[in-house]
C-alpha cells in the first residue's frame, strides 16, 4: 500500500507555529510527510527534524520530501524520547514543534497493521514493529481487570466490564487472533441497543486496545511538557488531538504552563513567585471547518492547541 496521510488543519497549524525561514523545528509525529512538506517549503537556512516511530512512515516521508533532503533530519524514535534525540543531535533549543497525535489512514487501512475493526487482520496495532508487546498480548494476556481498566479507561466504553468478560471466556477455548475475531467478541458482549448506535460497536474497544498497545498517553504527557522546555523563547508547540483524553492531557499541560501566581486570593503580594511560562496562543482548541471536515472525515474530531514559550 501507498504511505497517504491527509494532513489535518494543515493551515491552522503553519499559522500557529508561525515558521521563521531560519528557525529549527521538529515535526514530531512525521507519518507521509504532509505537514514536514508544508513547513519545510517555509524553511530558508532553517531545519527540519522528523520524528516518526514507524519506519514505513519515514521511508515514505524521504520520498515525499526528497526534494528537501539537505534542510532535513529523521529520528526513527518515539516522541517521547525528544529531549534525548535533540541532545544526541546537538540541537540545544528549537523554534516549533507540532504534533499530530492522530494514526495515518495508511496504519488505520493497511490489513497487515491490525488497526481496523473493518478489516481482518491479525491482533497488532504497533506502530513500532520492533516492539514485542501487540494487541495480541493485550487481549490474550492482560488479565480480565486489567482488559476493564484499558477499556473503560481508554475507550470510555460504558460495557468495559461485559466486553472484557467476553474476551477472557472466549480466549479460554483458544487465543484469539484477528481483528474480526475481536469484533464478533465484543458484540456478542454488547446490549441489541448499542449495537445499533450510530458509531461502530467496536471502536472505543479498538481505541482503547491501540493506546494501551503504544502507550500513547504516557508519551503525550512526556512529550509535550518536554516540547516546551526545548522550545526558544517566542518558540511555539502545536498539539493535534483526536480523542478527549489526549486533548485533556495537553489543555491541562499548557493551561499549568500559562498559569502565573498561585497564591489564594486573599494574600496581598505574592509569595510564591511563580510566573507564565508560556501564552496560549489559541484559547480553547480550533476545529476543522466544515469544507475540510467533508473532504477528509477523518478531521471531524480533531482539536489543534497552540502555546507560545515566553
């Protein structure tokens, strides 16, 4: 299959990253290269760094970006490891960074990757493949209290308890190895009344499996925070999210670093000398307009965040 990514608030994220032709960023979640293509186009002397954790994801970016290659570095390495990479490559402070937190239509589509609930493939939703640890251990061999806790926490699935009794019962008889698999599973655990809902009776479940999998919200919470410790002054951190536990974790994160004083009101002079380390730049989160939200369905739940170091 072709590496194709439909880039979310292409835009809305160039306009808040604010490039400077000579500035330093990093595009950390790189996927097919869309918003790299679109940033470095507006680099002059400037630096691109490309992070991706999947390996196919990079090697379709050098394709697309081939005509960039000299303004370009890529580190295959998991986001969460920015600070160390940045190091490793001697880049003491960058100008931006974005995030797209979203997986690319090619892992959601690809049958070999094991992303869809509409398409059978094998238990695997890595997006390292070096990586042992896949969906099948998830469903195979967490333990039924742990399967509700993934669930339910991560897919806020109001049946986690039924859904992960129904894996534990089935897996009894023998493991449980595709997509598809998984699907009848979860179905057969859910009421006649949700399955006639309006979203996939199996999506939340598959969310949930997947972030467990790459242990996605760990790293978001490492990564951003430590986005914007590398960022100049003036610097600025884009976040696109696509589900509200992501979206909580970086609202909080930048809404601690805009906060100044955190004395109680009553006090007549502060004592604790805390001060804004960075500004939002966007108040609340920006939504894909309509236009975009009918050319690429995919937008429709995605939120951009953007703060500025001071």
């Amino acid at each position: 299959m072709e590496f194709c990514h439909t880039s979310v608030l292409l835009e809305e994220c160039l306009e808040g990253l604010s490039i400077r032709p000579d500035g330093i960023y990093v595009d950390a979640t790189t996927g097919g290269g869309g918003h790299s293509l679109a940033i470095v186009q507006r680099l002059d002397t400037g630096r691109l760094i490309c992070f991706d954790r999947d390996w196919e994801a990079l090697t379709a970016a050098k394709i697309r970006l081939a005509d960039y290659l000299g303004k370009i570095t890529f580190v295959q390495s998991n986001f969460a490891n920015l600070k160390e990479q940045l190091a490793r490559l001697e880049v003491a402070s960058i100008d931006g960074i974005l995030f797209d937190l979203g997986v690319s239509s090619y892992q959601l589509d690809n049958p070999q990757r094991g992303f869809s609930y509409m398409r059978d493939a094998p238990l695997d939703m890595r997006m390292d493949q070096t990586q042992d640890y896949s969906a099948w251990e998830v469903v195979n061999q967490e333990s039924e209290a742990e399967l509700r806790r993934v669930i339910g926490l991560y897919g806020e699935e109001r049946f986690a308890g039924r859904i992960a009794a129904a894996i534990v019962s089935k897996r009894e008889a023998a493991p449980i190895q595709t997509t598809f698999q998984l699907v009848d599973v979860i179905k057969s655990a859910m009421p006649a009344a949700a399955k006639k809902e309006k979203q996939h009776p199996a999506k939340r479940t598959f969310q949930a499996i997947r972030i467990q999998v790459n242990g996605e919200l760990r790293a978001v919470e490492t990564a951003v925070a430590d986005g914007l410790t590398c960022l100049k002054p003036g610097g600025r951190c884009a976040v696109i999210s696509f589900h509200s536990l992501e979206d909580r974790i970086v609202k909080h994160i930048f809404q601690e670093g805009a906060r100044g004083c955190t004395c109680p009101p009553a006090f007549p002079v502060c004592v604790c000398g805390k001060t804004p380390r960075i500004r939002l730049v966007s108040h609340g989160s920006l939504t894909a307009g309509q236009e975009e939200q009918c050319e690429n369905p995919r937008a429709r739940s995605a939120r951009l965040r953007v703060a500025e170091k001071l």
